[in-house]
C-alpha cells in the first residue's frame, strides 16, 4: 500500500454521480484526477467532465477533463496517449462508467442490450487493457471496477423491503455487473506477478444521485445513502498493490468495516 499523493488516477464516468464522488475524494488525498465522460454536453444530466474539473481545482487539486467514449477502442486509446503526453504515467485506473435500466427481459431492446454490455463490460475491458501496459511498465498500480449488488441479486435495493412486489433489477444491468466481477479476480490472477491490484467495490446501500433520482422520481430517497464511502473505500483499493488488496469483490461498506477505515 503506497500514499495516494501525487499519484494519477483515471476515473471513467466521472462527470456525475458516483464518479465524481471518488473523483473529488481522489483529489483531496493528493492525487492527479482524469476526469473522464463521454461526452461535454448535460442533456438531460447534470455535470460535465469540465465543471468536475474546475471543482477539484476550486479545491486545490489538480484535474485533466478527456472526452472518453469507454465503449469505443479508438477513444480509449487516444484518451491514454493524452494522459501520457499530459502526466507521463497512469497509477490507478477506476472503471466507473456505466449504463442500466429497470424492465421486463423480454421487452429490453437488442441494441439497448448490446449498449449495456458495451459499455458495462466491453468498456472496463478496454480501459483495462490499454492501461494496465502502462503500470507494468511502472512497477505497480491498482484497477478498481465498480460493480453492484445487482451482480448476485434479483431485487433492487432501491424498494423498500416490506413491500410485497419488490422491484426487479434489470437483467442485462445485473449479467454485465457479474461479468465485471468475473473480469476482477481474473485480472488479480493474471496482473498479480506485476503487482498490480485488481479488485472491486459496490455500493451495500442505494446511493443518492442525480442520475438514479432522475430515473426513479417517485422513490422514497430517504434511506438513500451519499457516495461517501464508496469514495473512502475506492480510495483505499487505489492504495494497492499486489503485495496488499487484491482481488477482492466487496461493498462499500465491507472493505472499511474489514479495515477499520
């Protein structure tokens, strides 16, 4: 386990939510933050890649905002180069980005399907991939994927447990996550004789977002959680190496009652 001051620290999906939680809590232990998205625009959604960087700035940390289709090998590619050109390393890489929906399996879309496992999936693969070189190269780094609860169960958490007719968790959302996690111990296998950690953390409880409220308006989000120790725990897993945490599949709340964080 190294200080996380100084370090570089990809974080994918990191113009809102979750992402930018960690992004923010990353930056205020010291390190340099990609702030990484798709895409400028809002839409719909709060945030952009540029507004998390000028509020790690604000903070006094130091942020390089890369547009990042995670799903698309060209991009991937192009945003590395430009953190290597920018800082010269990667020291840990946050597999953030992601995309579900709530639905009936027989009623999602193929191409909604293949979007999900896109970016769910396909784009922790190629983030992976095009950075793990990088800390091999380094002599240490960590990946960290986020994952879900929804990986190894059917309900979601976001309904209240007495009711009677919970609330499914989407399918395809759940089989990416559990891909994600299989993806996880594998590459702790694999990257371990080049001591890097792979591991992975989701959140044990409904994390209050602007995302997820926009999807469920008529949730009762009082028993919703901030994404604050989802940011105390990835920070710790961004500490690793493979001589520490390494993979390891765990929630927020498991990695800091196990250490005592």
């Amino acid at each position: 386990m190294t200080e996380l001051a100084g370090k570089i620290a990809v974080v994918t999906g990191s113009s809102r939510g979750i992402g930018k939680a960690i992004a923010l809590g990353l930056a205020q232990r010291g390190c340099r933050v990609v702030v990484a998205a798709r895409s400028e625009a809002p839409g719909k959604r709060m945030g952009t890649i540029s507004s998390t960087a000028e509020e790690i700035r604000t903070l006094g940390g130091e942020a390089l905002p890369v547009g990042c289709d995670v799903s698309d090998e060209v991009s991937v590619q192009e945003m590395v180069q430009t953190v290597v050109q920018h800082w010269g390393a990667i020291d840990i890489l946050i597999n953030n980005a992601g995309i579900g929906i709530y639905g009936p399996f027989l009623e999602i879309p193929t191409k909604l399907w293949d979007r999900i496992m896109a970016v769910n999936v396909r784009g922790t693969f190629l983030c992976s991939k095009a950075i793990a070189p990088i800390m091999i190269d380094h002599g240490r780094g960590s990946i960290i994927n986020i994952s879900s609860t929804a990986a190894n169960t059917v309900f979601s958490l976001t309904s209240p447990k007495e009711e009677m007719d919970r609330t499914l968790v989407g399918v395809a959302y759940g089989a990416s996550k559990a891909a994600v996690e299989r993806m996880t111990i594998g590459l702790a296998a694999e990257f371990g004789r080049c001591n890097i950690a792979v591991n992975a953390v989701k959140p044990g409880r409904t994390v209050r977002t602007e995302t997820l409220q926009q999807l469920l308006p008529n949730s009762d989000w009082s028993a919703w959680v901030s994404p604050n120790r989802m940011v105390v725990a990835t920070a710790f897993l961004a500490g690793q190496d493979a001589s520490g945490v390494t993979g390891v599949i765990a929630t927020d709340d498991e990695i800091i009652l196990r250490h005592g964080l």
